[in-house]
C-alpha cells in the first residue's frame, strides 16, 4: 500500500507549561504498543536509545497497520533523524506525523533581549554568589546607589540570563526523561510484548535513569547558588515503599518518579519566574528545592539498583 503521510503544522505552545502527568490509559504508547507492528515499536525503542526524545517531545499512537506520531519539534537535527528513521517504513505501514514548533517568545518593548527574568535578576544570593561586587556591598550605606546603577551591566544581564536558560532547559529535560522512564518501565514488564524488545526497553529506561540522576545532579549544583543555606539540620529523604513483587516496585517507583518530577520542574519554573517577581521563601524551604532534588535522585539511584536486581532476575 502507497503510504500517506500527514503533515499538519500547528503552533501551540506555552512556555514553562508543564503537561499533567497523565494516567496508563492516558499514554497511547501503553495502550497501543500490543498491536504495534514489531518494526515500528523498535523504531520507537531506537528513538529513545538515540536520545531523539530530548529534541521532540513526541506521542506515539500504534495501530495494526501502523502509527500516528504527534511532536513537538524542539531541534531540527532531531526532526532530520527521525524523517530518516522513518523513511524506509513508509511503504510499508500508514504513518501520520502530527507536528509543532514553539512559539517564540515575544518581550514587550521596554525589555531588552539580554534582559533575565525579573525573579532572578532581584536573587541577590545567586548575584553574591557569581561575584556580583553590587550584591557584595549589600551592608554599604551607599547600596541603593550601587543597585541602581548595576541595571547598565549587560555582562551581569547576560550572565543571569544564560543562568535562567540553563536551568529551563535543565528542568525540561529533566522531567521529560522521568515521564519517558515510565513509560519505558511499562513496556519492560508487560508480558504482551516480545521479550527481545522488553530487554531493549529495560536498556534504554536504565540509560534514561542515569542521564535523569546526572541532570538532577546539576540541577543541584545550579540552584545551591541561589536558595540560602538553611539553618535547620533538613529532613530524612523521602522513602519508597518495596512491593513484594519486583515487578510491582518498578512500575511504582517509575510512576512516583514521573508525578514528583512534573511537581519539582513546576516549582523550578516559578523560582525563575515567580508571580511577583520574588520568591517565597516558604516555597523554598518546606521542603526546600534542593531537598526536593535530593529526594528524587534517591529515588532514580533506587530504580537503578532495581532495575539491575530485575535484570540479573530474568536471566
């Protein structure tokens, strides 16, 4: 059969919108990947494992004869990659493409492109903290003075801002790989798949889980710069309850992993855009930002260990 190719562009995209962490029946790839024809699924396995999921945010929905794909372009060289995946399936299976670009976000006309968001510009911990001889001279009678002048700083602008894109762009990878390792953590334990293609799925969420750990931890590294140091001793890390069935403690840890994940990357977005401009400082510490990272690469570096212990179990 000739394919037919679908190839719709629409623009609707927010940013710093955070999408709900939906529920398994929600997820097309949990719903259809049982009549997915085996090609496609390892095409959808390949597109994970070549790490094409952190340029698209993309939906895959199987069908028996062949698969509709809704993205989010984000990096055309993924988008090239993918087009080329593709390409030697189209005259076997019907392939419908679903695509969008982001908007590009438009400042009013009183900010300036090196402008970084107003929140982290009044972080005088974080501007203390990279050298910034204003919020050094925070105790000087002539402060205000100082302060005002440092608004004509561009290398002080450009530095926060890149600082603010950079941990953005931390916070959504971040989460779009916890989100990914569910689904992936899915499709390793359900006995409809062929077992060939659970222990690829196994390999990629286990990739997945280390390149999660790795992000978390420069989150961490990034946000130590501009959350004060708390005074209290902080709190015991987060602890997830073991099912006695392997399996069962997988698929709950990836699921707990996605959800608090989804909360973490809300709350980074309203640290470097908060609703006034300031950050409350509850929001900081009950539990603080970086107690909340912790908790969560506990909880990756613990996938991790099952997921070996799981591997080790099935040969």
């Amino acid at each position: 059969m000739n394919p037919v190719v679908f190839l719709s562009v629409f623009c609707l995209f927010i940013l710093g919108t955070a999408t709900a962490v939906p529920d398994e029946g929600d997820v097309p790839e949990f719903t259809t990947c049982r009549i997915a024809p085996r090609p496609l699924l390892e095409l959808w396995l390949r597109f994970h494992e070549w790490g094409l999921c952190q340029g698209m945010d993309s939906t895959f929905e199987f069908n028996e004869s062949g698969m509709k794909v809704r993205s989010l372009v984000e990096d055309e060289k993924s988008f090239q990659k993918f087009q080329e995946m593709l390409e030697p399936l189209q005259n076997s299976f019907r392939i419908e493409l679903d695509v969008s670009r982001p908007n590009v976000e438009k400042r009013s006309n009183d900010e300036d492109e090196n402008d970084p968001p107003p929140g982290i510009w009044e972080n005088y911990e974080l501007r203390y903290n990279i050298g910034d001889p204003v919020a050094q001279a925070k105790d000087r009678p002539d402060f205000e003075q100082l302060r005002a002048a440092a608004f004509s700083d561009e290398v002080l602008k450009q530095r926060l801002r890149l600082y603010a894109e950079q941990t953005l762009d931390q916070r959504k990878k971040m989460e779009r790989y916890a989100s990914e390792i569910r689904v992936l953590v899915h499709i390793t334990l359900d006995p409809a798949i062929d077992p060939a293609l659970q222990a690829k799925a196994r390999s990629v969420s286990l990739a997945h889980a280390r390149e999660l750990g790795k992000l978390l931890m420069k989150l961490d590294t990034n946000l130590s710069l501009a959350i004060p140091k708390s005074k209290s001793k902080g709190r015991l890390p987060a602890t997830f309850k073991k099912a006695d069935d392997a399996s069962q403690t997988l698929l709950n840890s990836s699921d707990q992993i996605a959800i608090d994940a989804h909360a973490l990357a809300q709350r980074i977005y309203r640290f470097v855009h908060p609703e006034q401009f300031t950050v409350d400082l509850d929001e900081l510490r009950e539990p603080s930002l970086l107690e909340s990272i912790k908790d969560l690469f506990k909880m990756d570096s613990e996938l991790q260990k099952e997921m070996d212990r799981y591997a080790k179990g099935k040969k």
